[in-house]
C-alpha cells in the first residue's frame, strides 16, 4: 500500500488552501445570508422596524463582502490555473455580480 508522506508540502500545501477557502466563502454566505434577508424583510416592515433593521446591519455591511474577496484571492495564490479558468470563463456573471455588491 502507498501512503501519503505528508511532512512534504505538495501534500497539505494545497489541502490547507483549500479548506482556508472554503471557510471564507462559508463566513461570506453565512454573515451575507443576514444583510440579505434583512433586504427581504423590508418590504413587509413598518418605518420603524426598518430603521432598527437597517441600523443592526449598518457596521457589518461591507466587511462581510470582505469574505468573497479573501477566498478570490485565495484562489489566485495557491491555484493559479483555476483562478483562470474559472474567471475566464465566468466574467461575465462575476461582472454582474459585483456590479451588484458595489451597488
């Protein structure tokens, strides 16, 4: 049987990268999940309730967006070649996307 030797870092090099962007795409969506389902919500709430609901989101807002641009670049430095492949062949929902963050 073969066994891995994993003191060698072609071995646990790539697995830590991966599970470090897999954590922040998970905290992205997790603390994401919230600011929009509070923009959900607000249809339905009173002037009231959408000022507090607005107000409980108002300090985490754009740090949770910070979450999606760590596992991108997480992604650029320890896969290149997927980095580019997947941005090459995505532009166009990735511009949308952002396009949508920034707005």
């Amino acid at each position: 049987m073969n066994s891995m030797d994993l003191t060698q870092a072609s071995i646990w090099l790539p697995l830590f990268f991966f599970v470090a962007m897999g954590i922040a795409m998970l905290s992205y969506v997790v603390l994401d999940g919230y600011d929009l389902g509070i923009g959900m919500l607000l249809n339905r709430a009173s002037d009231q309730d959408k000022d507090m609901m607005i107000a409980s989101i108002g300090p985490f807002w754009d740090a949770n967006e910070t979450w999606i641009v760590l596992g991108v670049g997480l992604l650029l430095v320890a896969f290149p070649l997927a980095h580019g492949l997947i941005l090459t062949e995505l532009y166009l929902p990735v511009a949308v996307m952002l396009l949508g963050l920034i707005l």
